[in-house]
C-alpha cells in the first residue's frame, strides 16, 4: 500500500472511532524515516487507549503490523509507528504541549476527514 493510502485508511478507522482533529502531515521531504505523520486526539486515556488498539487491530486485519509502539499504556500520548507512517495521538492537554502542527509547521498538511468530505 503506497504511504499515502494507508495514512488515510488509518485516518479513517481513527475517525470511524470518533478520534478528534484528525491531522495529516506530510513530512518526507523534511525527514528521512517517514513520509507521513497522523495526529489525532482522544478526549481521555480510555479513547487514546482504544484508538490504538483499534488502529493495530485494524492493521493486523489488513497484514499491516507496526514496527514500534510507544506511550499506549499510559493514554496520555500514544505513537505507533508503521514506516511510511507514524500515528500520534494525544489527549487534548497533551496534544497542546507537544504542538506538532507547528513544530512541523512547514509541512503540508490535509485535515481528515476534508472540509469538502464535512460538507457533504
């Protein structure tokens, strides 16, 4: 699957599970490890919680593993990690600390699902 398709398709399943803000990055022409990154918020630990087990879940469904996983114990801040994408998503606070838009602010970004996708 190209990078780009499975970042949606894991855009999708987050919005599926009421995931908030849902943000794509495209970082591959600033970094050298990935080419997307996806951030999504939860509203509490459980949802951070249960937005990565359904994205790995979801992905073991498809034959797609992760190669890392970090921070889903907790629920504050959970990274999973599958090459061509990395998935962060926060708790609200958590997501307001770290400010990825801005720290990537040159990076192109697309909110999921697209204003002309809300519209609808």
């Amino acid at each position: 699957m190209e990078p780009k398709q499975l970042a949606l398709a894991l855009a999708e399943v987050l919005h599926d599970r009421q995931a908030e803000d849902i943000v794509l990055l495209d970082v591959e022409q600033l970094v050298g490890y990935t080419s997307f990154f996806l951030v999504a918020s939860g509203r509490n630990e459980r949802q951070v919680r249960a937005l990565a087990d359904t994205l790995e879940r979801a992905g073991r469904n498809s034959g797609i593993r992760p190669i890392g996983r970090e921070g889903v114990e907790k629920g504050h801040w959970a990274l999973i990690d599958y090459g061509d994408v990395v998935v962060h998503l926060f708790r609200n606070d958590e997501r307001n600390y770290y400010d990825l838009e801005t720290l990537w602010g040159e990076a192109p970004r697309e909110l999921y699902p697209t204003p002309e996708a809300r519209a609808e």
